[in-house]
C-alpha cells in the first residue's frame, strides 16, 4: 500500500499523514516521535512481517540503540490503540523476528468496514485470514503443567522460552508465542497457512517427560509427536538435549507437510515458491528442472526482498539443475549461482540456507577461505537444523575437515534419529575420502536410491577392496554419465574428470588419492 500521500482508516482510527496525527473515537491521540514513525513503517507493509533490524534502521536511523527502546514503542503504541499482546487486534508479535500489523488498512473514507465490525472482531481469523505471500506461521501455546505445577512450578514456562528461542532462528516459519492454552490459542486460526506446536509435562520417576506434538491449524492433524525424558530437571544438557530435538523436528515435518498439499499452480507468492521449489528438488528431467529455475527468477524478479527464492534457485545453477544434465553447469551457471546467492544472503542475512549455499558457490569458484567463513556463519546462526548441519558438514568435508564434518554428520543424525539415503551418502562419503573402503560400502549399500555421486562412491570403495565387480560397476557408471550428459556428444575422459573433480573440490592431493581409479 502507498500510504505516503492521504489520510489512512484503521478501525476506529484514521491516521493525518500530514500532520503526524493519529485520531481515534475521541480526537487526537498523543504520540512519541519514534511510536509514530513505528506505527507508519507498520502499516506500510500491508501485513507483511516488518524486522526489528529493519525498524531500527528505518525509525533509528541505524543509530545503535537497545531492543528496549523499541519494545517501549510497540507498548507505547499498544496502550494507544487498547491492544492486547497476547490477542492482538492491531500489533501482532512475531517471535525473536520483528512485529506486523494485522488489521485491514484503507484510504480514510473508503473504510473496508465500518468501526464497529472491525472493534467487535475478536476471532484471529476474522481479521487476518490467510496470510498470502507469508512463510507458515507456528503457534505456540502455553505447554500444559497441570500435573507438575505443584513441584515444578515454573518449568513449563522455562522449557517453553527455550524451545521459542531455537524456533526463532527457523526463518522459513513465522513463529508466534502465544500465552493462552493450546485450544484458545488455536481457536479461529484455522484459516490460516499455519501449525501448532503443544507440548505437555508429566512426572516422570524423579524427573519429567515431555510430550510435544506438532499439528495443523486447520483441521488438527498430528505431523509429528515425541516423548522426551528429562531424567535431571536440573540439568542444562537436558534441556538443550529437548530443545534441539524439537527444534529440529518440528521445521521438517511442517515443510514436508507444506510440499505435499501444494496445488499445481496457484497466485499466491509463497505458493509459487513453495512449487517452484518442490519441481526443483523432484524434477525428472532437464526440461523440468529449468522450468523450476525460469519460476524462480521470476519470483526473484517481482520480489527481490524474497530471500527464500534465492537457494534452490542457486542450487540448480550449481549442480547441473539437479543433476538432470551432467555437465550443464558452466562457467555462466556457476557465475550467475554465485552473484545470486550473495543477493539472496543480502536480502535476509539470518536465512542459514543462503549462508551455506554461498559457501558452496565459493566452494566451487576455489575459494576455500571464505567458504568456512560462511560454513561457520551457519551453524553459529542456527545449530538446530540438520539439513544445513549435513550441508555444512559437505562443505567441510570438501575441505578436508574430516573430523568436524564427522561431528556434524552425527549431530544432524541426533536432531533427526531416522538415517534417509542422504545421511548415508554424506557418511558413505567421508568414510571413502578417510580411506575407510569397508566402512564407507556399507554406508553406501544403505541408500535405497543412490545418486549419480553415491553409485560413483561405492564403485571407488569397491575399487579400494580389491572387489571383482568394482570394474563392470565402474563401467555402468561411466554408461549412466555419458546417457545424461548435457550435450548430444558423449563426453571425453577429460571432460569427465574435470567435471569430477569440481562437483567433489578436495585440495588437490586429497583429489588425486580419492578420485584417481576413475580419472585416470
């Protein structure tokens, strides 16, 4: 919305632009500078979540000032309009991200309702429905404690901020807190793109249990459910050992979830992605894969601001669009994923996925330096994602850094106890790179599906165990590049090597160890 120029209605109130005023029921209300030029950064999102980073260099001017100054704001403003933080009807609090202003905003005199509807709106969905063009929103409630309150007064409420804090580094959600109990919390909700994360304390022997539930706002259903022990109430690991387990679970099961209820097509901008994303990961063919990569630019092209687009876009750029068309990725591709992915980590410098994809676009450009830096960004940012865990763990392992991406790899295992084929790849992987020939085959022999660079790994440790079907392997490798390659003429030796040798950047002599049998 522009609302630069004209007068602005909001309920009962209408905002002077003009003068500086807001005017509600009873006339002028008195604003502080800094409430005012916080209320209109607002409303000039249109609903869209506004960061506390962008407000204080917006309504600060980038003067460094503590979060409390903009927490008196936003109460300032509160207080003014009769606002409730925990049922917000104006100012809705986005966990450890920023604020958003959620009542329907319009020209004065073209009210789209009058201010009685508006005011006698009690229900969350009545007055923001679906939140277009935003990531998923989860809700959490206050955990249930009935049964340890007792002895365990303030536990819940402890457990709960912790659990909040990990979620809060998640920028592909929305998290709201909300103080209220699980079915009020999600009372009129429904409408939206959204989840639930409940949670209940029970005793336990000596200690607690926990039992955490994630579910949809719309119709309940469980996606995923866990029950935690905490044999030591008193203990941090503990807590930490709960909090990164949730944490880490909760955001895979509400993405797989989202994937799959995906229309076809649909308007809705973070739908668009949503597909686009989904046709670059599942993508059969190259044909497929660029159609992913045109709607992907698109989205960047009408929302630059849109950090999320940027990743798997910059993904498909750098690995011969998903691996569709051996050898597609070029000097071009590999330039513009590069220029995209330091775009894409501009326009949302928390977003840990943006950090780790430019790590491996330095990856590939040589430049081992500062892909650590990047590397160690991530998972100083956000430790409790086990996708990037294993991202960052690759990028270390191409290093050389085989005991931190060990670490990392068995980490990511913990957050996410169920080992899928990558998990066993990236272990297959380091074993071979270690030259543990034995170990490594019998990760890779766990893969229900191996990847080009999988079936190429368990060759080369069949290689290293003297194995008689190491050769006829290798050979059906070489049949499987040379069927996919990008161009109508099979590639040479040296095309083959070369193109090895920068989808697996070891150092040099790590390279020539690992890679020789199939280069040479």
């Amino acid at each position: 919305m522009d609302s630069s120029a004209g007068n602005l209605a909001f309920g009962d109130y209408v905002i002077d632009r003009a003068d500086e005023r807001l005017i509600g029921p009873s006339g002028p209300i008195r604003l502080g500078n800094k409430a005012w030029r916080v209320l209109v950064s607002l409303i000039e999102q249109d609903g869209r979540l506004l960061t506390k980073d962008a407000l204080f260099e917006t309504v600060w001017d980038g003067t460094i000032v503590t979060e409390s100054s903009l927490t008196s704001a936003i109460k300032e403003l509160r207080r003014a309009l009769g606002d409730e933080s925990r049922t917000p009807r104006y100012i809705e609090s986005v966990y450890g991200r920023g604020y958003r202003f959620i009542a329907p905003v319009s020209p004065a005199g073209e009210a789209p309702a009058s201010p009685a509807v508006a005011l006698a709106a009690p229900a969350p969905a009545a007055r923001v429905g679906k939140r277009e063009h935003q990531p998923p929103l989860i809700v959490v409630s206050a955990f249930r404690d009935e049964a340890v309150r007792a002895t365990h007064p303030w536990y819940a409420a402890q457990l709960r901020e912790e659990i909040l804090s990990g979620l809060s580094r998640f920028r592909e959600v929305q998290l709201v807190a909300d103080d209220r109990p699980e079915a009020e919390a999600a009372q009129g909700r429904s409408a939206e793109r959204g989840y639930q994360l409940v949670a209940t304390l029970l005793p336990d022997g000596d200690g607690l249990r926990l039992i955490a539930r994630t579910r949809r706002l719309g119709d309940g259903l469980v996606l995923w459910a866990e029950t935690l022990s905490l044999a030591d109430t008193g203990a941090a690991g503990s807590v930490e050992k709960i909090v990164r387990r949730i944490a880490g679970a909760v955001l895979p099961a509400v993405d797989e979830d989202l994937l799959a209820g995906l229309p076809r097509e649909s308007d809705d901008l973070y739908d668009r992605y949503l597909i686009a994303k989904r046709r670059s990961w599942t993508a059969a063919s190259f044909n497929e894969a660029k159609q992913a990569a045109t709607a992907l630019e698109a989205i960047i092209a009408e929302r630059p601001g849109f950090g999320l687009a940027y990743a798997p876009l910059v993904r498909l750029y750098n690995t011969d669009f998903g691996y569709t068309a051996f050898g597609a990725s070029g000097a071009a591709e590999r330039d513009r994923a590069l220029e995209l992915a330091k775009t894409g980590l501009d326009a949302d410098r928390t977003n840990v996925h943006a950090c780790t994809v430019l790590g491996f676009c330095h990856l590939w450009h040589h430049q081992a330096g500062q892909a650590r830096v990047c590397f160690e960004r991530a998972l100083a940012q956000n430790p409790y994602y086990p996708v990037r865990l294993s991202e960052c763990a690759t990028g270390l392992m191409f290093m050389g850094a085989f005991d931190e991406a060990r670490e990392l790899i068995f980490r990511a295992v913990e957050l996410n106890p169920v080992p899928d084929d990558w998990f066993h790849e990236d272990l297959g992987r380091l074993l071979l790179f270690e030259g543990d020939f034995e170990g490594g085959l019998r990760a890779l022999g766990s893969i229900a599906r191996c990847s080009i660079w999988a079936e190429l790994y368990r060759t080369l440790c069949e290689i290293g165990l003297g194995l008689d079907s190491a050769a006829a392997n290798l050979a059906a490798w070489r049949k499987r590049v040379d069927e996919g390659w990008h161009a109508a003429a099979a590639p040479t030796d040296a095309q083959v090597a070369a193109w090895i040798r920068h989808h697996n950047p070891l150092p040099a002599a790590d390279a020539d160890r690992v890679f020789a049998p199939a280069i040479a």
